[in-house]
C-alpha cells in the first residue's frame, strides 16, 4: 500500500467521480507526511489540522505548514488550512497556556473557535467501535464535535457565497453590453457545497443591482 501511495495523484483519481455525490468527504491521515498522507494533501481541497497541546505537537504544525506550502507548489496549489483545531483540550494547565499563546500568535488566522475537550467519552466510543455522537450525544466531547461541523459548514458556505458573489459581478460588468449571456454555474468550480437557493439568491441579488435597468436576459444553467 505504501508503495503505491508513491504515487500521490492514486487517490485523487480514484475520488475523482464519487466525491461528486457527497457535500463533505473526510480523508483520516496517519501522522506522517508521506505517502499516503501526500496522496490525501493531493486530492483535498483543505486540511484540518487537529492540535494537543504540547511541546512537540507546536513543532508538528510548524512542519505541517511548510509541508502544505510545498505541495501547493508542486501537487495541489488550491490546497487551503480549514483550520487548526484544539483536541484534548485541558483548561487552566500551564502547557495548554502556553500552547493557546503560541499558536494564537504564528497562526491566528487559521484557528477554529471550537475546541475539543479531553472526555472520557470519546475514550469509551473508539474502544466500542462507535462514533462518539451515536454512543452518546449528550457528552461534552459529543456536543464538541457537532459545533466543529456547524462552523466548518458555516465557514464553507461563507466563503462560497463570497466567491460566487464576486464572481457573478465580474463576469456581469464583463458582459455589461451584451443582451443576452449563458451562465453555467458548474464552470465556476466554487469552493464547498453550493446549494440551488443559494446560488438563485446570489444570482437574483447581483442581476438586480446592476441590471435592473437594462434590457438584458441572463440565463443561468445548473445541476446537482
């Protein structure tokens, strides 16, 4: 299996098709990067990185980011942070202080509000063979991992309708003149999952400000 990860676009091209029929695909990587953790940084469109606190989990970031900038030059150069994401958090230590400290002041940019926290629960699930939400959802490493994927959905669909809205106003100022342009909103290749009210929103939003006035047709062509 490692020998074939030396291959790193093995992964992309095997999730070339089925990744259309999903909103979110999650690759797990071992910590190393190499093989098939490069296969992964290839074929992903971001990297969630989690963080204990400690001496050696500050360095491992460090080396994950020039690792990043390294395969956004010569794999995957729209390969982005989702985010670093504090896991068996420990409050009121004098290691996670200075962890918190450091990471706010090389990655502030790249820090996820939602903390994990360290629960017995989360423990028990993996020995049970259980997702932590299905062995129970009321658990505080539960309820954590539920608001990690309301922020991730929230980020990626912020920064999605942020895209499509300037998109969609460059490409209309660009056709200004014209009486009449197709628009296929599968071409755009928008970061996240874009639902069909979304992009009729944004679409009618910026057809109504700059258009209004003007005898022109748009038709705007989309599925999925």
């Amino acid at each position: 299996l490692m020998r074939l990860a030396d291959n790193r676009s093995i992964l992309k091209n095997a999730l070339r098709g089925a990744a259309q029929q999903y909103d979110y695909v999650i690759l797990d990587c071992p910590p190393v990067l190499r093989g098939l953790s490069t296969n992964a940084l290839t074929a992903a469109d971001s990297v969630l990185v989690p963080e204990k606190s400690g001496h050696f989990s500050l360095d491992a970031v460090d080396k994950l980011m020039k690792y990043v900038d390294w395969m956004r030059e010569v794999a995957n150069k729209s390969l982005e942070i989702e985010g670093i994401l504090l896991t068996m958090h420990e409050p009121n230590t004098r290691v996670t202080d200075i962890t918190m400290r450091q990471l706010q002041a090389k990655h502030h940019k790249h820090m996820l509000q939602t903390i994990i926290p360290k629960n017995t629960v989360l423990g028990e699930a993996s020995f049970y063979g259980k997702p932590a939400i299905l062995y129970d959802v009321n658990s505080r490493g539960s309820a954590a991992y539920l608001a990690l994927a309301r922020e991730i959905i929230a980020r990626q669909q912020s920064g999605a309708v942020g895209v499509l809205d300037k998109v969609l106003h460059d490409l209309f100022q660009g056709v200004f003149a014209k009486t009449e342009h197709i628009l296929d909103i599968q071409r755009l290749q928008l970061p996240g999952f874009q639902r069909r009210q979304e992009v009729a929103h944004i679409f009618f939003k910026v057809y109504v400000d700059l258009f209004a006035d003007q005898n022109m047709a748009v038709t705007v062509s989309y599925q999925g």
